[in-house]
C-alpha cells in the first residue's frame, strides 16, 4: 500500500527529521527547506504561537 503512494513521486525526495533542524533534499535540486524543528506553544492556552524560524 505504502509502495503506490510513494510511487506517485516523480522525485527521489529525503526527509531527515533531526533533533535540531528538519531538511528536506530532492534529488537535482539539493535542500529544499531547512528550518529548525521547533514549535512555540502557550502553557496555559496550548494555542501554538510559533513553527520553525517564526
């Protein structure tokens, strides 16, 4: 089931999900995004403020 959706891709695509940052590299095109794995959020509301580099 897996194989047919990743089979949709025209693009050999590599996610890596670091600790730090999150990159994304598409194969002739090298890194797509980059941006630190981070995410901001109220304590006391759990509304969520900020994602990445915001």
């Amino acid at each position: 089931m897996l194989n047919r959706f990743f089979q949709q891709f025209s693009e050999d695509i590599a996610i890596d999900l670091g600790t730090a940052n999150s990159v994304v590299y598409v194969h002739g095109r090298g890194i797509v995004i980059q941006e630190p794995s981070v995410v901001a959020i109220n304590k006391k509301t759990g509304q969520i403020l900020a994602i990445g580099l915001e």
